[in-house]
C-alpha cells in the first residue's frame, strides 16, 4: 500500500506532535483528543472513547458477515527526561515518548487512510489505541470496557520497534514472543531496638539475607532454556541510617519473569510457602503483593504467519526469533483472551535503546508498519 507523499508527511507532522506533548501512563487525556480529532477527518463507522480510561477504538464496518480484525497500538509516554534538542522534543518536563508508542500509533492512523481507501469488503476493521502499557495496566481496562467487550475480535495485531536490529526487520516467533514479568514487593515488620541490645527487638535483617539468596537460587537467567526464570532485586531498604537503633522493618522488590503464565504461578506458589516459613522462623510480620503485571504474549502460529506472508509480500527481510524477548509487553493479556500475535520490527543497528533519554521513533518505520498491517488485513477481509 502506497500513501500519497503528502499523507505520509502529515502522518510525520503528528507523530512528532504526539512526541512533543507526551503523556505518562494513565494521564493520555490529551492524547487521546488528539486522535479522535484526527479520526473524525477520515469518517470511520464510529469513534468510541472509554468510559474509564483513556482507551479509544476507530472501527471501519463493512456491514457483511466477517472476521473481527483488531490492531493494537499505545498512547502513554515515560516519566524520562529527554536529551534531544531537536524541534519536537518533548515540551513537558520529565516525560517524554522513549518507548515509541507515539510512531505505533501514527501506525495506526497510516492504516485508517488505507481502510478509507480500500474500505473492508467484510467483516470489520478495529483500531485500538491502548493508554496505560508501561504499567501494565491499560490492556486490562480495555477489557473491561463495554465497546470491547461488545466487539469479540477473531484475531488481534500489535508490533513493537526494536533498536538494534537492522531497520525494519521483521522479527516474528510462534508462541511465547514475550515474557510473563510480575514486580513483587515484600513488606517485612519487626521490631526496633536499641543497636546495643538487638536482641530486645526483631531485627529483619537476617531474613532480608535469606530471601535475596533464595531468589538468587531459584533465578536461571538461562533464555535458551523452557524453564527459564529471572528475579532481579531491583530495591531493598532496612531500618534506617540511625546507628543508634536495630532495624524493625524491611522492604525489598522484585522483578521475575517466564516464558508462560504457568510457570509463574509456579514460582509465586514457591514464593508463597517460602515467606510463610520467613515469617515464622525469624517471628515477623509478612506482607507481599505484586503489581506492574504484564502476561506472556502468545502468538497463535496462524496469526503470526499472517504476519509472514505480509513480510514476504513487501520483501521484507524475516527474522525468525529462537527464543522470546525477556522485556513484558502489556499487549500479552490481549493473547490470554484472543487468537492473536505479536512481532517486532527492527529500528535500526545504532538506533538509542528503548526506554534511553536520547531514543526517537524512526520515521522510516511508519510506512513499512502501515503495509503491514494493510496486507494482514487484505488477507482477511477483502474479497
């Protein structure tokens, strides 16, 4: 699918203005007008916004019998500073769109012109834009909202930029694509003391030792093999900087990761029973919950070789990944609910990582992710 130079161009014009006023997880308020402002113009069936977040849908509707086709793409920017100095830096102190979620959702608006063009011949056509991925909590808003719930898609589609692969390399895997993460936190409550008489108090310090080496223990940072789990402390504090006094309390956090949910129930029941022993050997009390939440993305073998042929049909070099990646991405619980599949494209060899204060979105990736897209859906919903 070839846009018209002067499409491409504005398409770029708002990607850059997405990028100069960004929006951190849960606050795309602005964002989010934006695009609805921007999808008036190409008149889709209908708009619809979240009732209780900032999630927006653009559906195109044949009005014929047909598969539900859903591509994904995000709105929320990082709490990162940016570096750059170019003339769409981020205007707003502190946050910035480090991740690239302003060019996967220019993406998007790219396949509206196409479907204004080459409307569906069947079925329908669902363009969703996510807020909320870097929390891991937008995914899951979305479901609970009364114009998804009401859709039903047959497949859903998300790709995601990746620096340092050759630009726009297409890397696809049939099943775990991307990580199950879960961030733990384990709260620890003794009792202080004076630091010369220690053993009037509780001083948790021993357990904080305990649980950093288990965690240790059962971590394989392996990524070749099934069972692979990765816990990394990522926070611990104990007590404070108070010599006179033994510590009464302790905080650690955590990140893990498998390749499958099953795997991390497993090791969130290991680490159940595991601080139940902590807190009645060293008589503490022991709260722990989890938070920023991202399920394993799973790509339904069908799905993602439709994302193969529309790689071969553009001429697209295809990279075939050995294993997932170990980062979470939030579009995983879609992929718990829904048939299907996720894939990357590389941003370029020397393009600054993800989540770095100097990353931008390549341009060069908007038309190669808006065929794409195009082609999956040509496959499916065109006569």
């Amino acid at each position: 699918m070839n846009l018209k130079p002067e499409t491409l161009e504005d398409l770029i014009s708002f990607r850059k203005l997405l990028h100069a006023h960004p929006e951190v997880s849960g606050e795309e308020s602005s964002t989010a007008a934006r695009l609805a402002a921007y999808l008036q113009k190409l008149n889709p069936t209908r708009i619809q916004s979240g009732l209780d977040c900032h999630g927006l849908i653009a559906v195109f509707d044949s009005g014929k019998a047909g598969e539900t086709i859903v591509f994904r793409a995000e709105l929320d920017a990082l709490p990162i500073t940016e570096t750059n100095d170019f003339e769409h830096r981020s205007r707003v102190e502190g946050v910035s769109h480090k991740c690239g979620h302003d060019g996967h959702t220019t993406i998007l608006l790219g396949l509206a012109h196409c479907l204004v063009e080459h409307p569906p011949e069947k079925g329908k056509v669902v363009l969703l834009f996510q807020p909320a991925e870097e929390t891991g909590k937008g995914a899951a808003a979305i479901l609970k909202e009364s114009f998804f719930q009401d859709l039903k898609p047959d497949l859903i589609f998300g790709l995601h930029n990746l620096p340092g692969f050759p630009l726009q390399e297409l890397l696809i895997k049939d099943g775990a694509f991307t990580a199950s993460v879960s961030s733990l936190v384990i709260k620890l409550k003794g009792k202080t003391a004076h630091a010369a008489e220690p053993e009037n108090g509780i001083n948790p310090a021993q357990a904080v030792a305990e649980i950093l080496l288990q965690m240790q223990l059962w971590s394989d940072n392996r990524p070749e093999e099934e069972d692979f789990k990765l816990i990394t402390p990522v926070h611990v504090e104990l007590g404070s900087i108070a010599y006179g006094v033994s510590a009464g309390a302790a905080e650690l956090r955590f990140t893990m990761r498998t390749w499958t949910q099953t795997q991390m129930q497993g090791l969130k029941d290991q680490i159940r029973e595991f601080l139940m022993r902590i807190k009645e050997t060293h008589r503490l009390g022991v709260d722990f919950y989890y938070t920023e939440e991202f399920k394993a993305t799973n790509n339904l073998p069908e799905a993602a070789n439709s994302i193969r042929l529309a790689g071969k049909q553009l001429g697209l070099n295809l990279k075939e990944r050995d294993q997932p990646f170990k980062w979470g991405e939030d579009f995983g619980l879609f992929t718990q609910h829904f048939k299907g599949a996720f894939f990357g494209l590389g941003a370029g060899e020397n393009c600054p990582a993800l989540h770095n204060p100097d990353y931008d979105f390549p341009d060069a990736l908007i038309p190669t992710g808006i065929s794409i897209f195009h082609e999956i859906y040509r496959r499916h919903l065109r006569v």
